[in-house]
C-alpha cells in the first residue's frame, strides 16, 4: 500500500463560489500511478467545503439559493460580533457540508457517477487562495 499526496491551489470569488475540480483530482491521480484504493479530498480552512454534486449551471443556482435558506447572509451572527469579519453565516456554511470528501479509485480513475463531479464550494465572503489536499492511499 502506497500514499501519494497532492496539492491544488486555486483562487476563488468567495460568496457560494463553486468550483469543479474533478478533472485536476483525476489528472494527479493519473500523476500517482495508483490504480486500486481510496482518494481523499480536503480543502483547508473553515469557510469552505468539498462535495460532490452534479455540477450545471441550474443546479449551482439551486445550491446557492439552498445556503442561503439555511445559513442567510446579512443576519446578525454571533461569530460576527466577536471577530467583526461578517462572515459567520460562511462558517456555518462550511460546517454542514464539511472539510473533506472520500472517493474510492479503481483501474487508475475516480468511481464517480456519470453526472457527480467533485467540487469547491467557497463560502467566505471575500476571494480566497485555496489550498486543497489530496491523500491517494492505494497499489
């Protein structure tokens, strides 16, 4: 069993930016020489998030217009009255969905559905330099 570690580092808009990033997970998975195991995707910091979702257009509309039911921005948080930053609704956010997501590997590719991408979903609300790891465990 071998471990390869990756790094992307991408820059966001922030505010519900989603981004895909399926295609340079797969292009370091290639990298890796790993045919058989377990990916795992993680993105640094706590006002964004990893997931996999069908990524067209309607449906990032629809995911945004989700988060901002669930965690609205312009409300008066906590988190906001002791830093000042205005970005508690972004924490809030990025802990529903979570940090990291595990997708298994077989003959060298990602096991993604024909309509599931892996995606970024940036929830500060200022652009952002992201820092994404990759963890292929595998032979």
């Amino acid at each position: 069993m071998r471990v390869e570690v990756f790094r992307i580092q991408l820059n966001t808009k922030g505010n519900n930016d989603i981004i895909d990033i399926t295609a340079d997970i797969a292009a370091r998975l290639t990298e890796s020489g790993l045919k058989k195991g377990i990916a795992c995707v993680s993105v640094i910091g706590s006002t964004a998030s990893i997931t996999t979702m069908e990524y067209e257009p309607a449906l990032v509309t629809d995911m945004k217009r989700l988060f901002e039911k669930i965690a609205p921005s312009g409300v008066g948080y906590e988190h906001d009255k002791t830093w000042g930053d205005a970005n508690g609704y972004s924490h809030l956010r990025a802990s529903l969905l979570g940090p990291s997501v595990t997708i298994p590997f077989e003959d060298g590719g990602l096991c993604l559905g024909t309509w599931q991408q892996i995606v970024l979903l940036d929830f500060d609300n200022r652009h952002r330099k992201r820092d994404i790891r990759l963890h292929f465990t595998g032979v």
